[in-house]
C-alpha cells in the first residue's frame, strides 16, 4: 500500500465523518477536484469540499475547505442534498451545496490533513459535464451517477446512499 493510502485509512478511516461540498459553475462546466485515493482507481475526481470542524458550521466549513482546496473565495447560494458514502474503512456523510465565486484566483491547493509528503490533491479544473459522462464513472463521484446536467444537479434533492462493501 502507498504511502498516501496509508495515511488516508490513519486519517479518515475507521470513523464517520461529516463534509461538506460546493457545487461551483462556470457556465455549465463545475470545478472538481483530483485526489490520490485508496480505491480501485488510482484517483477519484469530485466537487471542492471537506471535513466539518468541531465548532465551526458546514457553511464556515465549505468557505474554509474551498479555499484550502482552490484558492477560491465563495459564499453559499443553498442547501441541495445529502450524501452518504459507505465502504469499509471509509464513512463519510456529505452535505452538498450550490456555491457562487466571489473573488480569489484558482490554485492548486492542500490538504491540511495530510502531511506534505501525502498530499491527495492532483489537480483542481473545471470540468464539462458532457466530458465527465464519457469517462469512468468510478473516477467521479457518485452525484454525477445520479445527475447529468447542471439543472438536475441543482435540483437534487433529499438523502443518496453510496454503500459499497468488500468482497460483495
């Protein structure tokens, strides 16, 4: 196992975890970041987001992980769904919101969780929802499964599972 997959099971794994994740478009293309991760994949594409600190609200939470992750500053437009993904020694519940950009300039950002030698975080791009459709469905995440286009997107609602368990 690499050494980032280790430290993504030491860090995260074993426990539930509460994200947050922004929905942010330009035109009909939305910002998704590139992460290392543990699964079949060597990587996993998904919308800028992260763990909720004890204290702080999922909103403070997404304005903090979003710039963080891209350098973005943007203020929360509205609530959409949540999200529950399940697979042993991940657990995480996400919240999903439409973000809108309000100023900052588009970087490669850090995870602060992990150690400078395990940075997840690859790239972070704005991506055509056409051009996600055509690739991988397991690099993406789950909510492009359940929404094709900017307007189902934003108009997801209510609770999805994503459960997953070895060897089934």
């Amino acid at each position: 196992m690499e050494e980032h997959q280790q430290e993504i099971i030491k860090t995260y794994g074993n426990k539930i975890r509460i994200r947050v994740c922004g929905l942010l478009f330009r035109d009909s293309d939305i910002l998704l970041v590139k992460h290392l991760t543990i699964g079949p994949n060597k990587y996993f594409y998904a919308p800028p987001g992260g763990g909720v600190d004890f204290g702080e609200s999922a909103e403070e939470s997404l304005i903090r992980e979003f710039y963080e992750e891209t350098g973005l500053i943007v203020k929360i437009k509205s609530f959409l769904c949540t999200h529950e993904f399940l697979d042993p020694p991940l657990h995480a519940i996400e919240l999903f919101f439409e973000v809108e950009e309000t100023g900052g300039i588009l970087t490669l950002g850090k995870d602060p969780e992990m150690s400078l030698n395990s940075q997840i975080i690859e790239d972070v791009s704005f991506w055509n929802l056409s051009e996600i459709q055509k690739n991988d469905s397991g690099c993406f995440h789950n909510i492009f499964r359940l929404a094709k286009t900017k307007t189902e997107l934003l108009n997801l609602k209510g609770y999805f599972l994503q459960k997953k368990i070895a060897n089934e």
